[in-house]
C-alpha cells in the first residue's frame, strides 16, 4: 500500500466541485485517496503542504490539517 512516506505522491484540492481532497500515485497516477472535505476553498487559492503526517490545505480565512 502507498503511504507517501517512500512513494510520490500528488496532492490535491477539489476546489469548486467536491471539495474533498485527493491523492494520486506519481509513477502510475491512481487515484489512492478521496475524501476530507475542505471548507471554504477556492480555484487558484489554496495551497496543499504535507507536514508530520498530516496534509494542511488552506481555505478562505482558515488552514485544515488533515490525517492521511
């Protein structure tokens, strides 16, 4: 199983659509995650940071640290 502590990972927001997060397998680019909801995020305006085990996504006015 991937778990992004060896393996390449993308990260990303679902800005105007779900607002879930997403991970993505960088060698074969399966999706290997969906879910977290993200509040109040927009296109172009949030920024994905993986830090200690967690995934910080910034929305409008707040950071969401979320656990993978």
């Amino acid at each position: 199983m991937l778990h992004g502590t060896n393996d390449a990972l993308v990260w990303i927001a679902g800005v105007e659509g779900d607002n879930e997060l997403h991970a993505f397998d960088l060698s074969t680019g399966a999706s290997i995650f969906a879910g977290g909801k993200i509040p109040n995020i927009r296109h172009l305006s949030t920024s994905i940071i993986a830090a200690r085990g967690r995934i910080f996504a910034a929305g409008d006015g707040a950071v969401n640290a979320l656990t993978h």
